[in-house]
C-alpha cells in the first residue's frame, strides 16, 4: 500500500514532469476511481488548465489547478501514479490518464480500485475534513505531541502510529520499519511508553520515513538500497532480523500481519 515515503515520490514526479503543461484533455477508464465526481465534471475543470504546484498531506497528493482549485488523489491498496513522455508501456489496471498538450501524459493506475481521484477547492479544508492529523514529516509534529497521543491511548503502539487522526502517512508497512528501529515491539500498549521511549520513537519515525525517500520508495533497487540496519528488505515469510539474525516473528492487527523480532522488540509493558 502506498505509504508516506511512496506518495512523496509520487509528488516529485508530478513537480518534476507534469507543471505548467497544458492539459488537453482527461481520458476515465473507470468512473469508479472518480471520488464523488462525472468525467464530465472532470473533463471540465481539465480542458485548457495546467497543473501549478503540489502538495502531500500524508498518503493524499495534491495538484493545484491554474484555473482554482486541486486534483487529490488517494492510492488506496495499489495504486500507481506515472508521468509518461511516449514510449513507454501503458500500465496495467489504468483508470485516470491525464493528456497534455505536448503528447506527454499523467496516468493514475489501480488493480483493486480502492484508491480515488477527485476535485477540492482547498487543501487545508479537505485535510480537516477527512480529521487528519499533522504528516508524519511536518516539522510541528513533535516529539511532545506524539508522546500526548500515545499517553491517551490503552492499544497498541502501532495502533496509534497507523491512526492517520494522530499523524497522517504511516501504514501497516512503514510502521513496521519505526518501531523495529525504536526497539519496540509493535503490540505494546502505547499509554505504558515513557517520553523516552515517545523521543525514541519519534526519531525513528522520522529517520524511518526520510530514509524511505532517499532510497526511492517502491523503485526497483529500492530494498537494495536501503541501509542493511532496515527491517523492510526482510519483511516476508522466513525473513531474519538485520540487527541479531533471529527469525523474525508475525502477528496479527486490525487485520493486517505484521513482522517483528522477538529478541531486538520486547514487550516492555
Ligand atoms: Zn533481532
């Protein structure tokens, strides 16, 4: 699913190779990638614009309009978000694609249909109304206010990194990868941390997520490229701990397996 680290690289792909084109037209593969909106109404507020600057908030990415107002788009399980200049293969389970004037195209592809595209007129409004909290990344996110959060909450720590109302941008993948390098095991009960381990775990939520973007998130080298002290690359059936090489251990939350080492993450609680 894509996370933080994913979405920001999607931003800068829109920023490097989508601005000031103009838009000729939009094609909808699939009305149902459309979030409360016709493609017509799409095909409208397109047709002769330009994408003007970028956001991200979390796992939504923004594209300001020329005309007045954003495009978001969510990527729900799978969703995928390419700048194509010709040449290259069309993805597979295409929904939105966006066509420039110059040929060029942006192409919103998603196999399971989870994630949306849709229209707001305000960014800030929007993020209040979907009740997210600050990005994970945001320099006003600190440490004192995570350890606020998790000192409210009787649930699993990674619970509360995973509930985009406390920060916005962690999923079940990257939240793995913090709570694996805060040394702590992720079924710990939040409101049982000191501000130690909330400092702890803050540094490592951002060391985590900005090593993520370094490295290119979800490209091809992408797990080779990350530092070998990661948990990501063995985070699979049959996987070892980096850290002691002990096999690592799965559990279950909200549905969702997840990985951990017994031996590096004790439960302290
Ligand atoms: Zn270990």
């Amino acid at each position: 699913m894509p996370e933080l680290p994913d979405v920001e690289l999607y931003r800068r792909r829109l920023e490097l190779g989508a601005l000031s084109r103009p838009i000729a037209r939009v094609e909808v593969a699939d009305p149902r990638s459309l979030q409360h909106l016709t493609p017509a109404d799409l095909a409208v507020r397109l047709a002769g614009a330009r994408l003007a600057a970028t956001r991200r908030h979390g796992k939504h990415l923004f594209a300001a309009l020329s005309g007045g107002g954003w495009l978001t788009f969510h990527f729900g399980m799978n969703g995928v978000l390419q700048c194509l200049d010709g040449g290259e293969a069309v993805p597979r389970y295409l929904k939105v694609r966006v066509v420039f004037e110059d040929g060029g195209t942006v192409v919103f592809a998603d196999k399971r249909v989870l994630g949306r595209v849709g229209l707001t007129a305000d960014v800030d409004a929007f993020v209040r109304e979907a009740g997210l909290g600050p990005d994970a990344l945001d320099d006003g996110f600190e440490a004192a206010a995570l350890a606020a959060a998790l000192a409210r909450r009787r649930v699993a720590v990674k619970a509360v990194l995973m509930d985009q109302a406390v920060t916005a941008g962690i999923g079940n993948i990257y939240a793995d990868e913090i709570l694996f390098q805060a040394r702590l095991h992720p079924l710990t009960v939040a409101a049982t941390l000191d501000l130690g381990a909330a400092r702890e775990l803050h540094g490592a939520m951002r060391r985590a997520l900005g090593e993520a973007i370094a490295c290119g998130a979800g490209s091809e080298q992408y797990l080779e490229r990350l530092p070998a002290y990661c948990l990501l690359p063995q985070r699979h059936r049959g996987g070892h701990c980096p850290r002691c090489t002990a096999r690592l251990g799965t559990f279950k939350l909200g549905g969702r397996t997840g990985y951990a080492c017994a031996r590096c993450q004790p439960r302290g609680d």
